[in-house]
C-alpha cells in the first residue's frame, strides 16, 4: 500500500540491483532520474517494531555518491517517538499524536516515520562496526546488533505518519458472531494501536454492542520525554487485572489489553492464571490483545494452551509472517494466503484463501470429521465385537473344548476386505445437513449450523454411555444370530446335499458367518444418513460381490478346505435357508431401528430437527413443482382460463 501510494504522488521505483536504486521523481521537472546506494538495513523484528535504513544519494552518471547520509525509520508511533529529539517542535509532536489517535479511532493502521542526518565521517565510523559485527561470534553477534541499532536511531526528526486502510474481507462478522453462537471464546492478537484494534474489533462484530470495554494498558503520554520514560520503565504484576474478574452483573465484557502489559502478565505466574480466567469468564464474550509482538502472540497462546489442558482446542488464525509463532504453538493453525505472503498458510495445519472459509472449515468440515470419526470408530468396535462373541457363544456350547467356530481364512479376512469398506465409506461420505442445500434457508443456516458444532465441544458423539449402547446391541445381535442359526440346524432342517448327507459344523459355520456379514451391513446402512453412490457400492460391490467371489475362489482352489462346496449355498441354497437368514436379519435391525425411530421422536437431536425443517421445505417445493406442472399442463391441452382454474382448485385442495 505504501509503494503505490508513493507511486500515486509521483515517485517510481525503476530499477534496482543489489544495493542500487533508481527512482523516478514526477514532482521536480529536471530531476525526475534518482539514484540512491543502500548502506545498511536494520530489519523488522518482533521486538523492534520498527524498521531503518541508511541511504546515500548517488549520481546515475558515474555512481558517485553525492550528497548526505540519511537514515531513516518507520514504525509504531510508541517506538519511534523515544528515538526522536528532545529539540522536536511539541506542538507538532501533540499534532501528530492527535492525528494519529484520529486515524486509529477510524481503525486504521498508522505508522510513523523519521529521519537524520550524518556525516561521512560518522558513518565512517558507524561502517567499521557494522564491519566489526560481521566478524564477531555467532553467540555475540544478535547483541551486538541491537546495541548498533540503539546508536543509530535515536535523535531523529519527525517526518510524519502514514494511514493506511485495512479493510475486512467478506463474512467476517458472520463467521465471528457463528463462533461466539457455538460458544466458542474468540480473541484477537493484533500488533495495531490500541485505538485501531477496538475500531476493528467493533467493525468485525468481535465486540457486541451490549458489551462493555475492560481495558489494562499504560497511561498515554503526548511527548517524548513521557513516551521515552514509559517505553524503559520495568513492566510489573499490575493490580487492575482483577477488575476482568470481578464483574459485577450479567454485563458481557470484552477484555483489552495492551502489549506492554502484556508482559508483566505473562511473566507472572499469577498473573498468567489469573488472566486465563478472566479470558474464559462465562461473561467475557471476547479478547482484544494490541500493540503485541509476535513472540508474545506465541507465548499468549502457549499459555492458554497449557491451562485448558485436555477440556479445550486452541486455534489460531492468521495471515502474515507475524502470526506464524501463534500458529506454532496452537493446536490447530490456519494460515490465510493474503497479500503479507505465504508465511502463515504454509506453517499452518489447513490453508483457506478467505477469512470466511473458516465458516465452512469449522462448522462443516470440522463437525463432519468429528462426526464420520466418532461414526466409524464406534461402528468397527460394533462389527468386531458381534463377529467375535459369537466364539465365545461356541466355545461355551462345545464345553470349552477349544474348537473354533470359523475356519482359519475366513478369521483373516472378515476385517481387511468384507466388513470393512462399507463402514469405511459409509461413515466418509456421511452428510446429515449441508449448507450447500438449497433447502436450507439462510436464517436458518446461520443460526442453527454453529449450534450442531457444540456436539463435538461436548462430546456427545463419542460417550461412553454410547459405546455401552453399541456393546449391548453388538451382545444382544451376536447372541440372536447365533441362536437362530444353532436352531436351525437343532431342527433338523440343516443343508442337504444331494449325495444325501447333511450339513454339520462346517455348514452350520459357513452360515453363521454369511448371516453376520448381512446383519453387520444392515445395521450400519440403518445408522447411516445418506445413500449416496459410493455407499451402494460399497455395499453391493465391495462386501456382497467380494464375498461371493471369494467363496468361489475358496471353493476353486482349497479343495481338503473344510469349507469346500459351501459356494452352493450362495447360489443354489434352500427357500428355507434363505427364508431363516432373512428372518435372523429382521429380528436384529427391526428392534434398533424401532429404537432409533422413537429416541428420535422422543428426543430428537439438534441435527434430527434442522433435517426435519429441510424436508418440510422440500415437500414444500415439490408441491410448488407440482402445482407448476399442472399449471402449464392445462394450460398447453386446454387455454390460459381453464389452466388458472385448476390452479386455484389445486391450491386450495393443498
């Protein structure tokens, strides 16, 4: 922004190679060629909050250098004022400020720039220390730098402050007021002026209007002597934190508090705790942190990492190289790809374009995670539990004999290929509600979506009280299978074959396993939401085609296989074979899902409601199509009179 805007008044720059430059000055008619030697560059860094450098005006003849040394700085007002002159004109310095406090109230971000000048002789002497630094130890050398850099900033001259624009992208405040609705704490840790940081927190809806402001910082100052005197006097435990806590009231507060506060608070213990608590009060709806360096935008969120411990995530977002040690140190870090570079996106864990897809990062992505995790997890836990039961059903029938119920193939490969990719799909492609549906209303979305998140804040998808549930019904499944197997061939009416023998053990086992693989894929079709392709697939393809085909195999190649000419039974069984495994599958999944039907009546869950509100919507649209349809039926067959007739007599029966 600056480079244009400097471009914008006339100044170009045209060319640089190394430590060259050419500019080109639209505003001198004569003088519009400029050339300048970089000397030496002070960086920015998290400490600084500044940046300096050293030029020389040089001719683009000859590259002589011609004219003053200059140095100049930009930076924050706090941190370029105490290096100014004690000679600096008051009255312009109280003007500046007030221009500056001016410009943050309108939230924008301003710097502060100045400059001296030195001559050759000084810099002669600046020149050999900077020679003399390049050779001392890499130990030494930080320290030496920033003692150079003290010497040479400091008598500066007030040149005059720069405003610039930061404007917010779209959907900030829906994805803001979206995290305070899932009652997720939201903060800011910026490096803006405490006037800019409230200026944007108001903007982006990050501080509520029935809100009020709990505000820690320093005591502003209108000159350099006060300004210098603050910036070097040693930060304490301040006493007004406790005011954070000790909210009188149900009033929201925000919190606000200043960078160079900040570093009491983090450095004390206590005071650290106490401000932890203060950030998680059930009244404090959000945090504004300015005037912060990147370090402490780490090591604010290292702390509240480690006090909420197991009971809470911490996500930092960010755009820029300043944001990278708070993404560091969170547990989740989201990088925005923006014009400050790619720093921030490529250390972080997930990268959007946009502040608002983080809207759509958590309330979709994030809750369809956790949800298809919790899904697949518990059902696996399901499916092994019934399948291995029933050896314990066995082994109690046969006296502890030691006997297997299956035979050694088909243990290996009930997990890996045929019980397997159904779950495994079915719970990644599960979709209760989508914000993509055209159904859903957008009042409705951006009320109830943020709303379904506090079931992975609570839980509620992965309890214990829930895998007790899955284990009873994985108890009670196993023991049905296998009773009604065991009857069948207590009967009498076992398999047949056709040299007249009668199907033992190894029938009875062939059978017990075909039926557990069909129940299994109907019970997770039963808790499964959407259908889709892919699932069809699975289940089709994947588990019924793969069984069948592996069967055959087994049959082709295992001749002594215990289970050799069972691939009859697929293919060529008996009704009442059929009949009795068809049955056995009612019996399991009729009772849960009549369970399933009247908790979700009884009790229906958020999600159950908003996927109740879409159908109605869809039932509403389908009868508007089909209202339509009949319109422009009569209409075509019969004229526009008899068409708007049956119309009104559609209507009104509707």
């Amino acid at each position: 922004a600056l480079v244009l805007a400097a471009a914008r008044f006339g100044y170009r720059v045209t060319k640089r190679q190394g430590d060259a430059v050419d500019l080109h000055d639209e505003t001198h008619p004569g003088l519009e060629a400029l050339g300048f030697n970089v000397l030496y560059v002070a960086p920015f860094s998290s400490d600084r909050k500044r940046m300096s450098v050293v030029v020389q005006r040089r001719s683009l003849a000859d590259s002589a250098p011609v004219g003053p040394i200059t140095v100049y700085m930009k930076g924050a007002d706090s941190f370029v004022l105490p290096r100014c002159s004690k000679d600096q004109d008051q009255a312009v310095v109280k003007e500046l400020l007030a221009r500056t406090q001016s410009f943050a109230e309108k939230g924008l971000r301003v710097l502060m720039v100045a400059y001296r000048e030195m001559t050759a002789e000084e810099w002669e002497c600046f020149e050999g220390e900077v020679k003399a630094i390049a050779r001392a130890e890499l130990s030494d050398r930080e320290r030496l730098t920033e003692e150079f850099n003290a010497r040479l900033e400091r008598e500066l001259h007030l040149v005059g402050i720069t405003a610039v624009e930061d404007k917010l992208q779209t959907g900030v405040e829906r994805t803001l007021t979206a995290m305070r609705s899932a009652e997720i704490k939201v903060g800011m840790i910026t490096g803006d002026k405490f006037e800019t940081a409230i200026a944007i927190g108001k903007s982006c809806g990050l501080v509520p209007d029935d809100a009020e402001l709990r505000i820690l910082r320093a005591e502003p100052s209108d000159d350099i002597a006060g300004l210098r005197a603050q910036h070097q006097a040693p930060v304490t435990c301040w006493p007004t934190l406790d005011k954070l806590g000790g909210v009188s009231g149900e009033r929201k507060f925000c919190a606000v508090i200043e960078g160079h506060v900040l570093y009491g608070l983090l450095e004390d213990p206590a005071s650290a705790a106490e401000l932890v608590a203060a950030m998680t009060h059930p009244q404090c709806v959000s945090q504004i942190f300015c005037r912060v360096s990147p370090g402490q935008k780490g090591d604010l969120v290292q702390l509240v990492r480690e006090h909420v411990g197991e009971g809470g995530t911490v996500m930092a977002i960010g755009d820029g190289a300043n944001d990278v040690p708070a993404i560091r140190k969170a547990a989740v870090g989201v990088g925005i790809f923006g014009l400050e570079g790619y720093q921030a996106a490529t250390v972080a864990d997930y990268a959007v374009t946009e502040f608002q897809h983080i809207w759509r990062l958590l309330f979709m992505h994030g809750r369809l995670s956790y949800r298809r995790n919790a899904h697949f997890i518990l059902v696996f836990f399901y499916k092994n539990y019934v399948f291995t039961i029933c050896q314990l059903w066995f082994s109690l029938l046969s006296m502890i004999s030691g006997q297997t119920v299956f035979e050694d193939s088909y243990l290996v490969l009930f997990n890996a290929p045929l019980t397997t990719t159904l779950p495994f799909f079915a719970a990644l492609l599960d979709l209760d509600v989508s914000p993509d549906d055209s159904d859903l209303s957008a009042d409705l979305l951006n009320e109830e979506m943020p709303k379904l998140h506090e079931d992975g804040l609570r839980n509620r998808s992965f309890t214990y009280p829930l895998a007790v549930g899955w284990l009873l019904c994985g108890t009670a499944h196993s023991l049905v299978v296998f009773l009604l197997v065991m009857s069948w061939y207590w009967a009498g009416a076992g398999v047949v074959y056709p040299n007249g023998k009668i199907g033992g053990l190894w029938d009875m086992s062939f059978n017990l396993f075909t039926v557990i693989i069909y129940v299994i894929c109907a019970q997770v079709l039963l808790v499964t939401v959407q259908w889709n392709v892919l699932v069809h697939l699975a289940f089709f393809v994947g588990t019924l085609l793969a069984y069948a085909l592996f069967v055959i195999a087994y049959n082709f190649f295992f001749l002594n296989s215990p289970y050799y000419g069972m691939a009859e039974q697929i293919f060529t069984g008996s009704i009442g074979l059929w009949a009795v495994q068809l049955l056995i599958i009612i019996a399991c999944v009729a009772p849960a899902a009549a369970v399933t039907a009247w908790r979700g009546n009884k009790w229906p869950t958020r999600s159950q409601r908003l996927l109740r509100e879409v159908q109605v919507a869809r039932d509403r649209r389908y009868q508007g199509a089909k209202r339509n349809f009949v319109s422009r039926l009569s209409a075509a067959l019969f004229g526009h009179a008899f068409a708007q007739t049956t119309v009104l007599a559609r209507t009104q029966e509707f």
